[in-house]
C-alpha cells in the first residue's frame, strides 16, 4: 500500500512538472506575441475549502463561505489566449459543529486559515470553438496555471487561536512509528476553470469566474491520517499536541478519552481543495492581436503611396 502511495505521489510531481515546462514555453510565447493588449483586474469574491473537516464526507461538499479578494496583470498573446499573473487573498475555514453526521460531530475538530495565492494563469477563450456565445456579447473561457500558495491553519483552543502546524498534532516530527515530517505551509497548486466575461465598454469588463485549486498536501486544516495515542503524543510533542490532536472528550464534557490505536482522524488517500468564486472588473488597454493585423492591411490599400507611371 505503502508502495503504490509512493508511486503514485512520484507519478504526480512527474505530470506537476511537465505541466509547468508547457506552461513556461506558452509564457515565452505570450511574450514574443506582436499583440499589444495588457489587462488589470479587480476581483472580489468568497474562498471555499474542501477537505476532512468539510459538512459532508462528499468529495464535492464545501466549506461556510469567507471573503476573497485578488488583482491580476495579463497580456493578450492572441485571440484564444492569454497569460496573467495573479494574487488572491483570502480565508477558509470549517468545523465539525457543522458535519451532518454524529460521529463527525463528535471528532469535534476545527480550523480556520489565511490563504495567499500567487499564480501564472493562462486563459483559453472557448469562443474560437464556440462562435454562437459572439452575438450576445459573452466570451466564455477556460483557465488553468500553476499556482504557490502559503497557509497556516489555526484553531481556537481555551479563547486563544492556536498555530497547529508547529504541534504536530499527527506526530509529524517525532521519532514515533508511522508519523511523517511537518508539513510545509508554502505549496504549489493547479487551478483550474471557467469563466465567463463580457464588455461594459470599449476599455472595461465585467467577469466572472469558479477556480478550484488542486492542492499537494492534505493538511490545510491539519487532519489527514490516524490518532497517535495520547500518553504517546504528549510525550514526544507535548500537553497542547495532545489536547488539540483528540478533542472528544471537550464535545462529551469528560476528561481526554484515547482511541483504538490506528484510528483515523481523517482521510490519508484524498488531498485538501480550495476555490476562489467571484467577479472582477477589468481594464484593457492597448491594440489587439487582429487590430495589429488588420492596420498593415489599411496601409496597402491606402492611394497615398507614390506610383511611378511607365
């Protein structure tokens, strides 16, 4: 099982890897690109989180929403694509006082995280392919990149926010069996989805858009694998590290209850989501691709050139 897991992780960074080559040589080209149209965007929206701690145990629940905001700088490397760089800043955030099941409500863990999101976007517009969206003014367009991301979960422990990472509430940095190292708060991820924008005027834009992010790590809200025991985890990590990782006992107001050894806190096999949903306004300037185009062809057809007669 091990094994596989390894592989599979392998096989991942492999396709991370060549997806940020092809993304690096579609950025040389936006570059080399004769258009001329640069763009800036304003976003607002709300950050939504999909993990463990998530109301449902679908794999498409989400988390209560938290506001988001963003700005982003593109260029126009032709009629089908563009290439922006984009931060967002938000928050997620989820809470097992809010799973429908009883025995979730009963794991009785929380969290709550900033999210500062720093990506290279690039935009296909579906319209090349899909000519009827044209007369009604919508161009509807596909987004995906590479994005690096830092986050910090916290909870709320005795009135007080608490860092969870430094604690290793999994037993991440200890000596004990079958715990892992501590996890880094700066990660890459893949966002990916659509967007849909239309004209206000000659310079601005109205756009909307739904961007998950597909992350590499399974700790934006420290929960992923088993309970290490208690006597064992305070041990090595300390009194907090232990209250924190098991907080059954606070739900069922009796003193710190242990598990059966091996038990999961959450699911080892899927890696946290999290995606930004909002509108933005945008301002073009510049000539575009097919106005670069089309102004050489004025010029031939102009008479004003010199004409020698024979």
């Amino acid at each position: 099982m091990l094994k596989m897991k390894f592989i599979f992780m392998k096989n991942r960074k492999l396709n991370i890897l060549r997806f940020i080559v092809i993304l690096t040589f579609v950025s040389l080209g936006a570059l080399q690109s004769s258009a001329q149209q640069y763009s800036v965007r304003g976003y607002a929206g709300g950050y939504y989180y999909l993990g463990d701690l998530a109301p449902l145990s679908s794999a498409f629940s989400l988390s209560q929403y938290n506001p988001g905001l963003g700005i982003s700088v593109g260029k126009e490397i032709n009629k089908t694509f563009d290439i922006h760089l984009k931060y967002t800043y938000g928050r997620i955030s989820a809470s097992d006082s809010e799973a429908r099941d009883q025995g979730r409500r009963i794991r009785n863990l929380s969290f709550v995280s900033s999210i500062y999101d720093l990506g290279l976007i690039t935009e296909i517009h579906l319209n090349t392919w899909l000519k009827g969206l044209d007369k009604y003014g919508l161009r509807l367009y596909y987004s995906t990149g590479v994005s690096l991301f830092h986050f910090n979960p916290k909870t709320i422990y005795k009135g007080k926010l608490v860092p969870l990472q430094p604690l290793g509430t999994e037993g991440q940095g200890s000596n004990l069996p079958n715990t892992n190292d501590k996890y880094s708060l700066t990660q890459v991820s893949i966002p990916f989805g659509f967007g849909l924008q239309f004209d206000l005027n000659e310079e601005f834009e109205l756009g909307f858009e739904v961007i998950p992010r597909w992350t590499f790590t399974d700790y934006l809200d420290d929960v992923s694998g088993a309970y290490v025991p208690l006597a064992d985890l305070e041990a090595v990590n300390g009194e907090l590290s232990a209250a924190l990782s098991n907080r059954k006992g606070e739900y069922l107001g009796i003193p710190a209850m242990d598990v059966q050894e091996g038990s999961l806190r959450g699911d080892p096999d899927d890696a946290d989501w999290y995606m930004f949903m909002g509108v933005y306004i945008s301002y073009r300037w510049g000539a575009t691709d097919n106005e670069l185009i089309e102004e050489p062809k004025e010029l031939m057809k102009s008479d004003d050139s010199p004409r020698i007669n024979f």
